[in-house]
C-alpha cells in the first residue's frame, strides 16, 4: 500500500452542508476499497488563480490516505462522475512528504506566525 494526497475542488455554489456530504461521500469510497484515512482537511471557500467552469471560487479538500493504486482508479472515476467536483489532483506520497505532513499536521511550521502573533497581541493590549 502506498501512501496518497488527493486535493479537489468543489463547486462554490453548494451549501455547507452539500459540501460535507460530498467529501465524506468521498471518504467512504476510500474506506469501502480498505483504504487508511490518515487525514481530512477541509480548506474552505478559496479564490482560484483562473476560473474554472466559469466559477473563480471553490471549496478546497484534501484528503491523505494509504491504499492500493487501483482504488486511485476507483477514487477518481468517482470525482469524474460527481458534478459538483470541478478539478482534483491526486499524488503519491513519497517518505520525505510522508514526514513533511506529519509535521504540518503537528503544526510545526505554524508556530513562527502563533509566536509573532501572540507577541504582537502582548504588545498592544498594555495601551
């Protein structure tokens, strides 16, 4: 089994909740194959840098998960049929990004802007 990141971009014109439906109807393909669903990251309403049918927002997803090439194939045919799907991008994990998004995950790369924010917060609460 390998490990896989798949990002896909939802129409903007769905409710939250359509869009929740939508990436746990996602997720459960994944586990229906006996895939490992390591991480589900919903990213929100994003500006895209062109317009996609044209729309120029979409809810971005991100799903992180181990499981054999053919339920890629699988995954993917799923996406191709679901309209509210615009674009998706699916990639192999290899060991360095394996130990990248584990960091990330943790918030390791994050902590740099908490500390400069929670400094410049001290700073200007005494005024």
């Amino acid at each position: 089994m390998k490990n896989y990141e798949t990002v896909f971009i939802l129409n903007p014109v769905l409710s939250d909740d359509q869009m929740k439906d939508t990436v746990e109807k996602f997720v459960k393909v994944l586990k229906k194959g006996k895939a490992d669903v390591i991480n589900v990251e919903q990213w929100g309403l994003r500006k895209m840098a062109y317009p996609v049918q044209h729309k120029s927002t979409g809810f971005y997803n991100l799903i992180e998960f181990s499981a054999s090439p053919e339920l890629v194939n699988t995954l993917e045919t799923e996406y191709r049929r679901d309209e509210s799907v615009m674009r998706f991008l699916t990639t192999v994990l290899d060991k360095h990004a394996v130990v990248y998004n584990e960091r990330r995950r943790k918030g390791e790369f994050n902590k740099g802007k908490a500390d400069a924010n929670r400094k410049r917060k001290t700073e200007e609460e005494p005024a």
